[in-house]
C-alpha cells in the first residue's frame, strides 16, 4: 500500500537517527545495534511520528561512505525500527540504498539532493513510497563555502518545483511528496533567516513543507549556543516553522518539540487534544 504524507491538523514530527560516527550533533551515540531498541521506543514514547535514519552525515565537511558501509549502518536499524512499529524514513541519496530500505518497508525516502543521484529518481518512482525532496546549493562537502543567491526564497522554490515536476514525470504521485527548503544546507545564515521568515512563500507550491533546524550552526551564531545546548533554540526554531505553515519537523528532541507544539495548538484552537 502506497504511503503518503498525512493531511493531519497537528504537525508531524520526524525523529532525528543517525547512525554514524560523524554527524554534527549525535555522530557515535547511536552507531551500536545493541542500544537502538531502547533508543527507537524512547522516540515513539516520547512522541515521534517518523523515525529518520541516516548513515551519512551531511554536515559541511563530512567525507563521503560507500554504498556498502551506508548499507551496513542503515539496514540494522531499519529493521529494528519496523519490527517495533515504527513509520520509517530513511535519508540518503544513493540509490542502493533507497532499495535497499524501500525493499525492506521503509516509508519514506528523504533525500537531500532531491533525487539527482544516479538511479535515485527511478528507484522512488518504481516503489510507492513518500520522498522528501531537499533544496541543497552545492554539495555536503563544500556547500557552506561561498553560497549566493539573487532571492533566495525565489531560487528555493523554483529549484523544488523543477523536482516536483520531474517526479511527476517519472510516475510519481503528488500525494507522495513532501519538500524541504534545505536550512544550513548551501546557505548562509542571513539566507537561513530570510527563508524561515519567508516559509510562507512556498505554501503555493502546493506540497507538505518538512523543515529541518534542530540544533543547527544558526543557532549558535544568533545565541552563541554550544551544539549540545541548542535545546530551546531547536524548539523556538521548529514553532516559528510550524507556525508559518511547515507540516513536518525534523528534530532531535522529540519531547520538548511534542510539548511546545502541544501548548501551540491548545491555545491557537482554545482547546485541549491529546
């Protein structure tokens, strides 16, 4: 059965994962099988809708893994994941490893490079699961250099509808599409802060926006918060997104985003929901 984005009243919150030794926040805290059953029922408990794993890091700077290591760093928690009911997205541009995940039931492919990969674009299209596509300037390993834009709301947006229409063209369904404009990735952080404030432009696209800015370098240059103490700064971050229209928040700290966006709608709808 094919799975898409849901039209629910209440934003999604998609559970950060990442099993690597290198991510700029969590690298090497959850690499070991052993401790993610624990790990993945503590995110659901604690209100995740989504658990997305990663096994590449994507911060600037990062080197690239193979196929095979991605692999063999994804797939364990991939399958503990949906052993324990789990609504599963995995992020990664190769297109081996989207078949993989897609082949074991994952539900989501979430792909910074908005598949431009080679192979990445049919092996979504040939399965029936949701995508994420991201708008990235550059590359991971250089992207932070020099990113400008003319506009970069205009840019940001033109970019994600050619990907839309590429994916519609592949066979891929509206419903099963989400977009992120890409915070951190290609930007700087005057660019971060016109789109956040701007997030409201894309809604025409017509397409659920995910935003990604727990624990970001944005945050430490606005506050000069330390990477481990960027809590409430994700939080404030991942309402204001909310708030302007995103759908889906990407985040660390699934509890604290549950509770603040909790409060948000009881006092926005004048009434409690669970």
């Amino acid at each position: 059965m094919a799975w898409h984005w849901p039209q629910a009243a209440k934003p999604q919150i998609m559970a950060i994962l990442n099993v690597t030794p290198d991510s700029f926040s969590d690298g090497g805290r959850w690499q070991a099988p052993a401790l993610l059953p624990e790990r993945i029922d503590q995110l659901l408990a604690e209100g995740a809708d989504i658990i997305d794993i990663g096994g590449e890091s994507t911060r600037p700077g990062a080197q690239a893994v193979s196929e095979q290591e991605e692999l063999d760093r994804v797939m364990p928690a991939v399958e503990i994941a949906l052993q324990q009911g789990a609504v599963v997205a995995v992020d990664t541009s190769k297109a081996v490893v989207m078949r993989a995940a897609i082949t074991a039931g994952v539900q989501i492919i979430n792909d910074v490079y908005a598949l431009r990969q080679p192979g990445a674009l049919e092996a979504v299209a040939m399965s029936d699961v949701a995508v994420c596509l991201m708008h990235m300037q550059g590359e991971p390993r250089t992207m932070q250099q020099t990113p400008i834009y003319g506009d970069v709301v205009a840019e940001v947006a033109e970019f994600l509808q050619a990907r839309v229409q590429a994916c519609i063209a592949e066979g891929i369904a509206p419903e099963r599409i989400a977009l992120d404009p890409g915070f951190g990735f290609g930007k700087s952080p005057e660019h971060n802060l016109r789109l956040l404030n701007r997030l409201e432009q894309l809604l025409p696209l017509g397409y659920p926006l995910l935003v990604g800015l727990s624990r970001k370098s944005l945050i430490g240059q606005v506050t000069g918060a330390a990477v481990d103490d960027r809590m409430v700064g994700s939080v404030a971050l991942a309402l204001l997104a909310c708030q302007a229209g995103a759908r889906i928040v990407r985040v660390h700290d699934v509890q604290a985003t549950r509770q603040a966006l909790q409060l948000w709608q009881a006092v926005a709808n004048e009434f409690i929901t669970s």
